[in-house]
C-alpha cells in the first residue's frame, strides 16, 4: 500500500509540474508578444521620425539651393557696383 501511495504522489507531481509548465509557457508566449508589439511600435516612431527628417533635409537643401542663387545675383550685382565706382573716382580725379 505504500508503494501505491508513492506512485500516486509521483504522479500528482508529475501533472502539477507539467501544468505550471504549460502555465507559466502560455506567459512567455504573451510577454513575448507584448514585447513584439511595443518594438513594432517603437519601430513605427523612429520610422516617421526619419521621414520627418528626410523631408526637414530636402527642404533644407532647397533653401540652399535658392540661397546660392541669390548670393551669386548680390555678388555679380556688387561687381557691377564696384566697377561703377571705379569709373566715378576716375573721373572725381580727372576733374578734380
């Protein structure tokens, strides 16, 4: 009777461990997926962040673009400038 006895305890033992092993996979697996969940969305921000910065670049290059634009229309317009004004002090010294 007593080998029964421990053959039964074993047993129990058995399933009781085999269901908190079932138990505690089932919570891996959601912790897993929690986890999966919060990188996807995570992912998700950083992904619209580097969008927004994309654009923030092209932009930037554009206002670039027009700047150099710009700055070559001054300096040229400055060249001009200067030479008028070299031609008005020669003529300041010619008549003065």
């Amino acid at each position: 009777m007593t080998v029964e006895i421990g053959i039964v305890v074993a047993v129990l033992g058995l399933v009781i461990t085999y269901q908190a092993y079932q138990l505690n996979k089932t919570k891996e697996v959601k912790t897993d997926t929690q986890e999966s969940a919060e990188l996807k969305a995570e992912l998700g921000y950083i992904r619209k962040g580097v969008d927004d910065i994309r654009i923030d670049i092209k932009t930037n290059e554009r206002q670039l673009a027009a700047f150099g634009e710009r700055i070559t229309r001054v300096e040229e317009s400055s060249k001009q400038a200067h030479k008028r004004l070299d031609n008005l002090e020669k003529e300041m010294s010619q008549i003065g």
